[in-house]
C-alpha cells in the first residue's frame, strides 16, 4: 500500500470524512466542501509523515 492509500484509511481521518459528509447533506450544504477540503488536507499531511512512510515500506 502507498502513503496514500494508507493515509486515506487512518481512523481519525476517516472520521473526519464521515462526520463531514454527514454535516454537509444534514445541516448545511457549504459543510460538505470545506469538509471534504479539511480531509484532503489531512490526507496529504499524513502522507508526508515520514513514520507512515517507514510503515509503508515495510512489508506486509
């Protein structure tokens, strides 16, 4: 798996896609995109943690 792909998959940022799109179509629809921005950010951040790299190098 890629830095990606694993970043994409951690827990909280999970949560934070879930709670997004759950705030976007619920409560007010300018949630969804800045939540969704929120998350790629997060994503991208986490990709560039170098422990996650050493943990995508290892194999599995």
């Amino acid at each position: 798996m890629n830095n990606l792909t694993i970043a994409a998959t951690r827990p909280l940022n999970i949560i934070v896609l879930v709670i997004s799109l759950v705030a976007g179509l619920a409560v007010a629809i300018w949630l969804l995109p800045l939540g969704l921005v929120v998350y790629a950010a997060a994503v991208v951040l986490a990709a560039r943690d170098p422990s996650l790299a050493a943990l995508a190098q290892r194999p599995a």
